[in-house]
C-alpha cells in the first residue's frame, strides 16, 4: 500500500490533478473514491492519502 501512496504523491508532486490520482488510486487499491474525496485537500500529499485512505477503512 505504501508503495501506492508514494506514486500517488509523486503524480501529486509532478502537478497531477486530484482527478488522475483519484483514478490511480481506484485501479491500484481497488476501491471507489466518493466525489467529495476528489480534492487537493484529501489527495495533495502522502499524508493526505493515507489519511483518506484510512477514512476508507484501507489497511495502511
């Protein structure tokens, strides 16, 4: 899982939109983001993934 998150926050850093890591995140966790999970403010960072990956109840 951890590897997951540090491409998502590498796509985060190289300016990719909350959309395209929402999406990376879905295939690669297997999981459905909520609309209101899609924004910089859940997914612009490591920890913010983790944190809203851990609001989904995923092991990390």
């Amino acid at each position: 899982m951890h590897r997951i998150v540090d491409e998502a926050a590498g796509a985060v850093a190289a300016g990719a939109s909350p959309v395209s890591i929402a999406i990376h995140l879905e295939e690669a966790c297997d999981i459905v983001l909520p609309d209101s999970f899609i924004s910089a403010e859940r997914l612009g960072s490591a920890d913010a993934i983790l944190g809203t990956l851990r609001e989904l109840g995923e092991p990390v």
